[in-house]
C-alpha cells in the first residue's frame, strides 16, 4: 500500500462544507444530476462529487447532512467516513449509492489536505502526469450508427466505447467494424437495478468477439455463454462488480482489464490498492466515469494521467455526452495536466 500510505498521514482541518447541485441533458436520455461538496479550512476549499443516479437523494442534501468540521489526518477522516451514515433523511436506492457519496467527500478530503500541505497528488506519489487517451462512450438506439458517424465526421481519429444492444442488426456491427474505431464493447451483464441492465445472450454475445480487437466489458457468464466468453478472457475487462481488490476475487476469472470507476470504491485507500494489484500482476487498465458534471469529471482524467494514460479511458469531456453533438471537440488525447495543487488538472 506504498500509494496510500504516501497520503494517509496528511493533516486536515475542515472548517464548514458547502454544496452544489449540478444539472444536465445526456445523450443517453436522461437528466443527470449530481452535488458537488467543497470542503473549506485554512482558507482554500477542496472539491468532490457526489454521483448519485438519484435526484431525490441529491435534493435531500438541501435539509439533512452531518457536520464535517474537526482536525484530521486523511487516513483519520477516511476512518470517520466509514462510521457515518451518508444518507441520513432515507436508505439509497442502491446500496452502491454509499459509495458514489463516501467517494465525493474522500475526493474532497484529500484535495484540501493537498492543497493544506501546499502540494498535488502527483508530487505526494512522485508519478508524472501524462496526456490522456480518451474514447467516445454512446449509446445506440435501436442500432442506429449516425451518432458514430456524425462523431467521425468532425474526427476521423476518434476511438469510441459503446453498448450493444439486441436491437443491433448485423448491419450496426458490419458499419462500427468499417471504422476500425471500436476500442470497448460494454455487455452490462452484471448491472442489477438499473435502466441499462442487459440478460446474457449467447447471439449478441457470439457478434460483439467478433468485432476484432475491441474490449469486452462485463459479459455474464451463464452455461449458455461461459464457453465463448472463457476462450476470449484476454479480452474481458470487468467493471460494475469491480469496488476493490476482494471483489476481484469474487470474479470468475482473473481479469485481464478493468475498468477503474473511482466512485465505485467508496475510499481512496480501496482505490489506490486495487491500482497496486493491477500494476502487480499485469492487468491493464482504463479510467471510467459515471457522467460527472462538474470537478468529478477532471478527477477520473487526473487518475487516468497518472495510471493508465494509455488505456481506452471513458473520461472524454462533459460535451461528449450531450444530446446534440457540439461543431467544435477537444481531441484525444487531452493534454498532460499541470496538477500543480491539489486533485486540480491544472
């Protein structure tokens, strides 16, 4: 745990929190709305968000929320988090809520006490910020292509992340195989819960391994699919049951990716382990987020620089997930970021 153990001992005074709530449309159909928690001591303030994919627990934040304030070192606060109930007014909808929150304010924690102790997470883990290789991740309706195509209509060059679906024809795969752009196909066969869940199908299943060289995320392996998906484990990565170094365990294999979700772990500690187990044992990885809106999304970027620059990272900036696609994209990759104080990119 030498990545934890650089930061667990910084001092942190937290004097007052505050919070905004963030809204926006997404291509996937929906409003996301998520809180952004700024932790205040010392005269600068740091920053986490909460991605919780419920509004209602968002605006409860507005009446009910335990006082942070008191004098820490990171590890201590960390160690208080966990005592704490971060739903006070109602249970989650989803137990994995608990983390997305406890991540917020661990986020937070630990840009203040940075930026208390005048430096950045890139100096306290002495690594080197490098520019980040970033994919485009969509959905597909029914199949339909033109979201891919208008994307590499403004850039020829771009790398995409999708979800297939039952409703792509052979057609949808015959036009993403064309791009040779297709770096993650995301199977969504451990979601339980959600709008996107998706039942293993041995035919969608048989199409997407042969779309050459793409990544295959969370594909679940029943008697029907397990052949196919354990003949093709130097391609799966794994994702949603992903939340530390014991659920990798739990996997039905030891993957050969994974798709690093900072929310998902709850705490800093969780994280920084699991990137150590990875880095020990040869498993590549990539960054991935949860729609963040606000300084969450230049989170998952910063983790990406300094952890798998190279990966096909699901951090592309906030106009990627728009309804309309904007005229004007930053390119990947992003530029290596400044992280001059704290978890800030510049």
């Amino acid at each position: 745990m030498a990545l934890y153990d650089a930061l667990a001992d910084l001092p942190l005074e937290i004097e007052g929190t505050d919070r905004e709530r963030n809204a926006r449309d997404t291509s996937s159909g929906f409003e996301r709305v998520t809180t952004t928690f700024s932790l205040r001591g010392r005269g600068v303030a740091g920053r986490g968000e909460d991605v919780t994919y419920d509004a209602d627990a968002h605006d409860a934040l507005e009446t009910s929320f335990p006082d942070l304030a008191g004098e820490w070192t990171f590890d201590g606060f960390s160690a208080h988090l966990a005592t704490r109930d971060l739903f006070p007014d109602a249970d989650p909808e989803r137990e994995d809520f608990r983390h997305y929150r406890r991540w917020a304010l661990e986020s937070a924690a630990l840009d203040l006490a940075l930026k208390q102790s005048k430096t950045s997470l890139a100096a306290v883990l002495e690594r080197e910020t490098s520019p980040v290789r970033f994919v485009a991740s969509t959905r597909l309706p029914e199949g339909d292509t033109a979201r891919v195509e208008r994307f590499r209509e403004l850039d020829s060059t771009l790398e995409f992340k999708l979800d297939p679906t039952e409703e792509w024809s052979e057609a949808t795969f015959r036009t993403l195989r064309e791009t040779e752009a297709v770096r993650v196909l995301d199977l969504k066969g451990y979601y339980e819960g959600t709008d996107v869940d998706q039942d293993p199908d041995l035919s969608l299943y048989e199409r997407v391994f042969d779309l050459p060289g793409a990544v295959v995320e969370d594909p679940a392996l029943t008697e029907e699919t397990e052949a196919l998906v354990r003949s093709n484990r130097g391609r799966v990565s794994f994702d949603a049951p992903v939340t530390g170094v014991a659920s990798i365990d739990e996997l039905p294999f030891e993957p050969a990716w994974l798709n690093v979700k900072p929310s998902r772990f709850g705490s800093v500690e969780s994280l920084l382990e699991t990137i150590e187990w990875a880095e020990a044992n040869g498993v590549e990885c990539y960054g991935g987020g949860q729609f963040e809106l606000d300084v969450g999304r230049t989170h998952v970027q910063l983790l990406a620089s300094l952890f798998y620059p190279d990966g096909p990272n699901d951090v592309a900036p906030p106009m990627y997930n728009d309804p309309e696609i904007p005229e004007h994209l930053p390119g990947s990759p992003l530029s290596a970021p400044a992280n001059t104080a704290g978890l800030n990119w510049g």
